[in-house]
C-alpha cells in the first residue's frame, strides 16, 4: 500500500504561519494581491529592522517586495536585504 503525502496542506499551513508576522497593512495588501494569483514565499528582516514578505505571482513568473506600508515593490533590489 503507498501511502500519499498530500502537500498542498503544508504550504497552506507555511503560508499562514508566515502571515501571523505581517502587520496590518501588509496583510491587507497581500489579501487582495491573492485575488490575482499571488503567492508569500518568505520574510526577511530590512536592514533598518522591519519585516519585508517576498510575493511571487506565478502568472508573470517574477517576484515582488511587500514593505511595512502595505506598498509592493515589483522591481526590487533583493541584495539589500539578505
């Protein structure tokens, strides 16, 4: 008997985990972004301390910059928060 590991339940588990770190207006944000497809991959920290979430929208193939005003960054320049 095989037994089959369903994943789409970890990602969502991952995905809500992370958004627990988001403040108001970057959930907000990122509320209506999932709308259109967008994806939380991860948080890093910003050289000043705030927390910065890493979306992805799979259509465009490209990644974007959610900062801590709720604003998305679509051409971001990820070196600087590493």
């Amino acid at each position: 008997m095989a037994v089959t590991i369903e994943r789409r339940s970890s990602v969502k588990a991952a995905s809500s985990m992370l958004k627990r770190e988001l403040n108001a207006e970057q959930v907000h944000t990122l509320h209506t972004l999932e709308r259109f497809g967008w994806e939380l991959k991860f948080i890093r920290r910003s050289e000043s301390g705030g927390k910065l979430a890493v979306l992805f929208d799979p259509d465009a193939r490209r990644y974007a910059v959610l900062g801590e005003d709720g604003e998305l960054d679509e051409n971001p320049v990820f070196h600087q928060f590493r």
